[in-house]
C-alpha cells in the first residue's frame, strides 16, 4: 500500500518530531547537495533545530554566499530607488516641457502671432497685459533721461567749478608776476603797464648832458668818456665825421 498524504502540522509526540526532524534535515541537506552539483547552483542552506543547534550547508561557502546575497539585496534596492528617481526626473521633465511650451506660446502671442486660437476674454488680457508693459517701458525711458540730464548737470558744475579755480590761480600767478617785476626794477622808476608788458622808464625833465646832434646813415660809436668839442667861435655843433 502506498503512503498516504501527511497533514502539515506540528508533531506533538516529541520522539516522534525528533526523529522526522532527523531524516528530513538529511534529506533536505541531500537535495541541495544534489542540486548545487546537478545545475552547477551555488546553495547556502541554513538549519536550527528546536534546541538550537546548528546545521548548515554552502556549496560554495556560507560567508561568501552571505555576502552575495547582501550585495544583491542592496543592489535592488539601489535599482528600485533609480527607477523611482527615474520617473520623479519624467514628471518634473514633462512639466517644464509644459511651461516651456506655454512659455513660448505667450511670447508669441505678445509679438502679435498665433492670435487666431484666443477668445476675446483671452485677448482682452493680452491687451491689458501690453498696455501694462507699454506703460512701465515709458516709465523707465524716462527715468533713464532724468538720471542723465542730471548727471550732465553735475558734470557742467563740476567744470564750472574747474574754470573758476584755475582762473583764480592764472590771476594769482600773473599778480606775482607783477610784483616780481616791480621788485626787480624799482617802483619809483619804473612804469608797468597794465596789460602785464615790459617796464619801461620814464623820461627825465632835467636836462642833457650833452646838446642834441644829428646823425644820418649810421651811428658813430663814441667812448663814454669822450667829449663832443664844441666851437667857441658861436657856430652850430656838427657831430664829428658828417658835415651837412
């Protein structure tokens, strides 16, 4: 007779779960010995009795297969976190593709194009929007003007200021000139004109000491310390060397 269909459920009879325990834990170490050797599968089995005691088998190592199986958990869990960053990355990439496209469309509606597909409570809004925007561009031009005719008013007051001060120092300058000048030649004999030219010396009311000669052609050079002779007998004095 064939072996009937065991219910699954725990042994009561504690001899009795002892010895299926033992021949089942053979069997079962049997099987992935047999399996890891058959399909070339690399098998880490693990068994703890009621006890505690431990049974364990590894085709290729307990610790190496540990290893890999922690590598591997983790390696899923880093894929599953890329998918998921993937499709947070599509999302966000599909709105701003959304934006931009709505973007442009908004710029193209500005510069007068692609009006046919807006309603009149569309375009409505477009106007204010234009007429808004014209407004603050008159705004800001003209704020611009005023800053510069402000700052062109700065710098004219700034020349202004320049000239004056360098007129001031040519005044000085040419006062000291003067004062040089006046120093250098005496204040009693010397006249200096206004417009700042050369001194010249006054003439003297008293008298020559010699009698004024004529002289034509050239000038006859006579020593300092030469006296012109005069005649006695009462005749006009003629300049030695020329006789009229």
């Amino acid at each position: 007779m064939g072996r009937g269909r065991v219910e699954l459920k725990r042994i009561e009879n504690k001899i009795n779960r002892q010895v299926t325990f033992s021949k089942r834990r053979n069997g079962l170490l049997k099987k992935a010995y047999e399996l890891s050797v058959l399909c070339d599968a690399e098998i880490a089995l693990i068994i703890f009795s009621s006890r505690g005691k431990l049974y364990e088998f590894g085709s290729a190592g307990i610790t190496k297969t540990l290893e890999r199986y922690q590598r591997t958990c983790l390696n899923s869990q880093d894929d599953k976190s890329a998918v998921c960053e993937t499709q947070s990355w599509y999302q966000e990439m599909s709105m701003l593709k959304a934006k931009f496209e709505s973007l442009q469309r908004t710029q193209r509606n500005l510069l007068g194009e692609d009006l046919g597909p807006l309603n009149v409570k569309e375009l409505q809004q477009l106007e204010r929007k234009l007429e808004t925007a014209l407004s603050q561009a008159r705004q800001r031009k003209d704020q611009i003007m005023m800053d510069q005719i402000e700052e062109l008013r700065r710098k004219e007051r700034q020349h202004v200021e320049v000239n004056r001060q360098m007129m001031g120092m040519l005044e000085a300058k040419r006062a000291g000139s003067l004062r040089s000048i006046q120093g250098a030649w005496g204040t009693s004999d010397t006249i200096v004109t206004d417009d700042g030219g050369f001194p010249i010396q006054p003439s003297h009311s008293n008298s020559m000491d010699c009698e004024p000669t004529l002289q034509i052609g050239y000038h006859q050079f006579v020593p300092p310390e030469a006296t012109i002779p005069r005649n006695n007998g009462g005749e006009n004095n003629f300049m030695l060397g020329w006789v009229l």
